[in-house]
C-alpha cells in the first residue's frame, strides 16, 4: 500500500535494514582497526621498555626486579613448558580453523584473524627458549605481550566464527 507520497511499507523497511546493515559494518570496521590497535602496541610496547632499560635507571631497575619475579613464579621453567604447550595446542586449534577456513571458502577477516592467531601461538614457545629473548630485561613483558596477543585472538576468532554468520558460505 502507498502512502501519500507514493513510498510503500516495504520501502521503508528496506531502506531501514540498509542503515542498519551500514551501522553494524562500521562498528564492525571500529572493533577490528581498534583490536589492530591494540595487537601492535602489545607487539611493540616490549621493544620500547628494553630500549628504555638502556636509557633509564629506575626503569631498568624496575623491569630487573620484575624479571627476576616473574622467572620465579609464572615464567619459571615448569610453567613455561606447561604455557609452551599450551601454545602449541591453540596454534593447532587455529591451523584447524585456518585449514577449515580455506576448505569452505569462508571469510577473508577468518583467515586473516586465524592467520595471526596461529603465528603468534607459534611464536610463543619460540621466544620462551631463546636464548636471545632470554638475555632481554624485559623478557618476560614480551611473553606476556604474546600471550595477550594470543587471548585477543582467540576472543577475535570465537567472535567472528560465532557473530559472523555470514562467514560459513562466503
């Protein structure tokens, strides 16, 4: 039915669902340049804080205590083999997704999402052995850094596979 300017019901609806269909991209775009963010000031904020221990006492004697704290207790080498591993099977969970991903032609946001997921994982138990990160002050902020990296991902991957219905056929 028409009304007096001759735009039906339906019209209208359609044209709401649009807005609403260009509202949840933006938010959508907002969450993923905001996590982006955040997943490289993790990557980088290790980097800057062992730059600082070379040009600041108090800072560098901060991060000597805390690294001396941490090698006690969360990173000590039963934990970092438990956490390692740990790592390992979430890298494999996210080989699994990524493998799933490519098979059934799902979104490029999952593989891109999954892609990072599994490289961080990766790289976890590869930075918890080496001897170069090992010799770092701030050692044990780049293992927490990758591990809040890993936790972002997983978080960004369980959204999209659960939130993202669109993404099963695509």
């Amino acid at each position: 039915m028409a009304g007096s300017d001759g735009v039906t019901q339906k019209d209208c609806q359609q044209k709401q669902e649009n807005q609403n269909n260009m509202i949840k991209k933006i938010i959508k775009m907002m969450i993923i340049a905001i996590g982006a963010i955040v997943q490289i000031a993790l990557l980088v904020i290790p980097w800057i804080l062992e730059d600082l221990c070379t040009k600041k006492a108090g800072v560098m004697h901060h991060v000597y205590y805390r690294k001396a704290q941490y090698a006690n207790s969360i990173f000590s080498e039963g934990n970092l083999i438990i956490e390692s591993m740990g790592a390992v099977i979430i890298a494999l969970v996210f080989g699994f997704i990524l493998f799933r991903a490519f098979r059934r032609k799902q979104t490029l946001l999952l593989k891109i999402e999954t892609t990072i997921g599994f490289v961080l994982s990766i790289i976890f138990p590869i930075i918890a052995y080496s001897e170069n990160f090992r010799a770092k002050l701030s050692y044990p902020y780049f293992l927490i850094c990758l591990a809040a990296g890993v936790f972002l991902q997983v978080i960004f991957v369980a959204g999209i596979k659960i939130f993202d219905g669109k993404s099963r056929n695509k």
